[in-house]
C-alpha cells in the first residue's frame, strides 16, 4: 500500500520486477479500482472465495454427478480450511485465490472437454488457457497439474489418456522449466527464485535430495493432515464471553446449515469400489500438491497467530479439503460433519478478530507517532520494539514516508522502521550509516539520526529520550538502545494539514490516555510545562487513567515546574502504586523540578517531607540536572 501510493503504478511493478510481474500487473489494476482504503479489498477477497467455492462444487459434481453432498462438503472445507489462516491481510493474498479460482476452472474445462468430444479442443483451449493465467498469477497450485492428469486417468481409458494430456504437459513444463531455470532476482531468495534451490540440488544432489525428500513428507503431513487439527486448542474457548457468542454463533449456523444441505442432497449408494477411486484420487492429490514448494525447499509451518509460513499450507488446500470430504462422508455422520464445520469456522472467525484487534492496534501506534512526532526529519530511522504481530519484519518499514507526505526519489525511502524483534543490524552506533530495504526500494540514514520506541503491552508508545536522567526502563532492547534514540533532534513540532497514513486507518480516534501522554511527552521536550498541567488536567477530567507509572512522569514534571506541587505530589503516589520501583527514577525527577521550581513558588515544607518518606528528596540539590529541556 506504501508503495503504490508514494510510486504509483511504476513503485508496483518495481516491486514484483523479475517476480510474478502478472501478481503485480493485478494488484495495480485492483488499485485503480478499489484505491487504498481497506474495506473495498476485503469485499474482493470474499467474493473470490466464494467463486472458488462455487468452481469447486461443480467441477467435484462434474466429476460425479450423483455425489452433491461430497461436492459441496468438499466447497465447504475449501472455504474453511484451517491450514491458512491469513484471509484478512487481502490485499496480499487476493491473487492466491484468484489463482485457485483459475485453477479450479481450468480443471472444469478439462472435465467438460472429456464430456463433449465434439467441442473437446475448444474446452482444452480454454483449460490450459486458465491453467497458465493461474500459473503466471502465483506458482503455487502447479503441482495440481499433475492432479489434472489424474482425473483425466480417472475418466479416460488408457489410449485416450495418453492423447489427452499431452496439450497440458506441453503448456506446464515449458512454464516449469523457464519458472525454475530462468526467473531470477537480485538477492537470491528461494522463495522468490526457485532457481537458487534446483542450483544447489544440481551441485550437491545428495543432501539435497535428502533434504527435500523431508520437506515433501513434512509438507503432505501438516499441508494435508495436520492442518485440520489446528483449531483443536484451549483458544476455542479462552476468550471473552461476548466473543464467545458471536463466534460460536457464527460455527453453529454453519453446522445448522450443514445438516439441513446433507439431508436436501441425500446420500445415495455407492459401490466400495468407487470410494476407493475417490480416496485414491485424493491421496494422489495430496502427493502432487507441494511440489513447488519441494523445488525451493519451502515448509509450512504452523504457530500461534499470525502464522506466516502456513500460505505454504495453500497448493494442499484443494486436494487436503477433498480427501477429508471423502473420509468424512464415507463415514456416513452428518452430525460429526456439523460439528466439525462448527469448530473450523470458530477458528477462522477467531483469527479474523485477532487480525481486527491487531489493525486497531497498528492504527493505533500511528496515530500515536503523529501526536508525539508531528514532524520527523527525513532520514530518520525509528528502533520499535512491541510492534504488532502482524507486520513484523519489514511489513511496516516504509509507513513513516506515508504517514510524512514524503516524496522519495525512485526506488528509496526516506524514512525506515526496524522492528527491534528481528533486528539484525551491526555497528550500531552515532555515527554510522543505518540502513534498510523493502525489496528493491533502499533506505540510507545516520544512526544519530534515531529513534527508540517501545508499544507498550497496554498499547501505549514510549519514546526513549538519550538526554533524560532518569534512568527509565522500558524494554531490554530499547533500553540497550537508548544511546542513539535522539527526539529532540529529529522531531519537529510542526503539524502536516493532512497525514496520508491516517486518512486509509479513518478518523481520528478519540482522545484517550495515550493522546495526552503523547503531547505531554512532545511539551516536556519543548519545555513548555504550562500547556503540560493543561494537558493533565483535560485527560484527569476526562477520567483518564495510566496503566504503567512511567506514563506519568511528564505530568509530575510539569505540575511541579508551574508550581502546583500538590498535584504533582499525587500523581508521583499514583506512579509508585502503579509500578513500585520507580522510586530512583521519581527521586530523580522531584530533585531536579525542586532545583528548577520558580522562585516565587517554592515547594512547601509539607510536600517535601511527604515525599522524603518514599522518595530519596532534598530541597537542596545543587548538583541536580534539569529533565527534558535540553
């Protein structure tokens, strides 16, 4: 999204260079249709579920009409399969359904070619025309090629077989061959250049066959076993009450409907021999599946949420979801096929609120950074430590030139975000050159040039200042950074008209706890301690409470310097409550306001005395050092 919006079109398509370039052909397509705000690309994403839900009903009937029940069974686990769980972030993964969707159609046209040889080239024209446009989309599903060849040996006698497949195999190994042979990028990613794991298998074909003969076990277990097992944890049922209604009222619609579309379809008899070609056709799909992702040595994993590595779950979602449809009507329990669809919807349901909790979470911390940094130089990188689980890595590195207005020059940013949880960095130092990328879009800056920032648990941003005294702890690896973070030099307290960042999160929230806390913070580094006690009278108003002690710190400060010790004084027994340990730091910070007070408002007696009883506190500090106004 940052990159379509700074570049435009052309920022898109450097993006996918020399890497699925149709994926970034689509999306820029889709830009110009639904612009950046997210809803518009949520309804996208349904609405290619549900096609590729209604293909795979009537290409599974084509295959045997008098089976309804297993070709909507079938739909139904496509719809919700459990081995990815990523349906939300659908921007990114529109194109996978997209491309399931062609795949899925492509195998109709096959099907429908072996029921009408009088119009047999126009549907295999159409077919392999489907299956390519899946292909270049995004790789994932070729493996399914080969499940293609299964249903036509399954329908076709040997001779005819032979003749059959030979259109398809001369359109997929030549896309096989220039995709694992010829496609390449710039740093060498398997992921993105099979190319790099069929070099390594030619010049180490032992290890690497062994190496890849356990990915391809591995892959069929959790891509078409496992998978299932997933929503089977305590997280069924450890939430809140209120969430507990709404998902299991959405699981137990869907096992209602479940019951009543089993009992419409029926079950009619079939011989033993039949079941035996459908679970022999499904196992055989499972087999084939992952073989893109046997070529680049790629494993799905499984892991709380979010668990990136479970998109490699997707080439078995088809094969995985039929071979459970076949176990699942053979055992003849409409009741345990309800059930099952009940908790797999549950698990789906809640990972979607997961991602709800984590976008308001994100949209939080934004909102957070423009309160607390109107303005940030350019060149500025920010150290975060907390961010949400859902743009971990460099997901989120290039929003600081969104939220800025920034106009980079081609191909580079002006601003970087390191997520501090997989930071990897060296020569950490002022001084030294930072930098970072986003693919082929490069950030160079100065380490001086920083900031250290840690989001809270309870969703609050804690700038760490290089200049205060305090000896404030926040997180370990902000702390260990706290040498370079520097806000008095790269933020400016210059508001923009318009932040391009917010505008796709909404509205400007109302202003709770964090908004005050932030533009106290953005006052204390100003010094400007009048508009800091108007600060902490509007939120203390308002009913506004801190969660941590520290959060009140810039309010204590800023009572004191305008004389109004009082308030200080309570707000300091409010921060030792809170977080007992503090004691250091607030003796500290009293012992520096005390040198600083206004003369013609000295700290009464009783304050001090009240203080000394919990606090190391002395009027007379002469070597003291003034907070926050350097």
């Amino acid at each position: 999204m940052s990159v379509y919006s700074l570049f435009g079109h052309a920022g898109v398509r450097t993006y996918f260079t020399n890497n699925r370039p149709v994926y970034g052909w689509l999306t820029n397509q889709l830009f110009v249709i639904l612009g950046v705000h997210p809803v518009g690309w949520h309804f996208v994403i349904l609405v290619a579920l549900a096609l590729t839900g209604i293909a795979t009903f009537f290409t599974f009937r084509a295959l045997w009409p008098a089976r309804a029940d297993l070709a909507w069974l079938t739909a139904v686990l496509v719809l919700l399969y459990p081995g990815f769980t990523q349906q939300s972030e659908s921007l990114s993964f529109i194109p996978h359904y997209v491309s399931l969707l062609l795949f899925v159609l492509s195998l109709r046209s096959t099907i429908a070619a072996l029921d009408n040889p009088n119009r047999f080239w126009l549907f295999t024209a159409a077919a392999i025309v489907l299956a390519l446009s899946s292909y270049t989309l995004i790789e994932y599903y070729l493996g399914l090629e080969l499940f293609r060849l299964l249903v036509i040996a399954y329908r076709t006698r040997l001779t005819s077989t032979r003749k059959t497949i030979i259109p398809y195999l001369a359109a997929w190994v030549p896309f096989v061959l220039f995709k694992g042979l010829f496609t390449h990028v710039d740093k060498g990613n398997s992921y993105r250049d099979p190319s790099v794991g069929l070099h390594n298998l030619v010049h180490h074909p032992l290890s690497g066959l062994l190496d890849r003969a356990g990915v391809f076990v591995h892959n069929i277990i959790f891509g078409g076993f496992l998978a299932w097992a997933r929503p089977f944890g305590p997280d069924l049922f450890n939430r809140s009450p209120s969430g507990l209604v709404v998902e299991y009222g959405l699981g137990v619609s869907v096992a209602v409907i479940a019951v009543l579309m089993l009992r419409y379809l029926g079950k009619p008899r079939e011989p033993n021999r039949q079941f035996c070609a459908q679970a022999l056709l499904a196992i055989g799909g499972l087999l084939v599946s992952g073989i893109p992702l046997v070529l680049s040595s790629l494993c799905v994993q499984f892991a709380p949420f979010p668990s990136f590595e479970d998109r490699f779950a997707l080439p078995f979602i088809l094969a995985s979801a039929f071979f459970l449809a076949v176990v699942l009507i053979r055992a003849g329990s409409g009741l345990l096929i309800a059930g099952l669809l009940c908790l797999f919807t549950v698990f789906q349901a809640q990972n979607q609120v997961n991602y709800a909790h984590d976008w308001a979470r994100l949209r939080s911390l934004f909102w957070q950074e423009a309160w607390r940094a109107p303005m940030l130089e350019v060149g500025t990188g920010i150290y975060l430590d907390g961010t949400p689980k859902t743009v971990i890595h460099d997901h989120n590195a290039g929003m600081l030139d969104l939220l800025y207005g920034a106009k980079p020059a081609p191909q580079t940013l002006d601003y970087y975000i390191y997520d501090l949880q997989y930071f990897r960095q060296p020569n950490l130092k002022p001084g030294s050159i930072a930098f970072g990328s986003v693919r082929e879009f490069q950030f160079h800056g100065q380490v001086a040039n920083s900031l250290v920032q840690w989001l809270s648990p309870n969703g609050v941003l804690h700038t760490v200042d290089n200049s205060s005294l305090l000896g404030i702890r926040y997180s370990g690896i902000t702390d260990a950074l706290a040498p370079i973070s520097a806000p008095s030099r790269v933020i400016e307290d210059k508001p923009l008209t318009s932040y391009r960042l917010l505008a796709i999160f909404g509205k400007e929230p109302q202003h709770d706890w964090s908004y005050y806390y932030q533009r106290a913070e953005l006052k204390s580094q100003e010094g400007d301690w009048e508009s800091i006690a108007l600060l902490g009278d509007a939120a203390l108003h308002s009913g506004y409470e801190p969660v941590e002690g520290t959060e009140l710190y810039p309010f204590i400060e800023g009572y004191a310097l305008v004389g109004r010790y009082s308030d200080a004084a309570k707000l300091t027994e409010n921060a030792l409550t809170l977080s007992p340990e503090l004691e250091q730091p607030l003796s500290t910070l009293w012992n520096s306001a005390l040198s600083h007070a206004p003369t013609t408002r000295p700290a009464p007696d009783n304050i001090i005395q009240a203080l000394g009883k919990k606090l190391d506190v002395s009027s007379d500090n002469p070597e003291s050092t003034s907070i926050g106004t350097e």
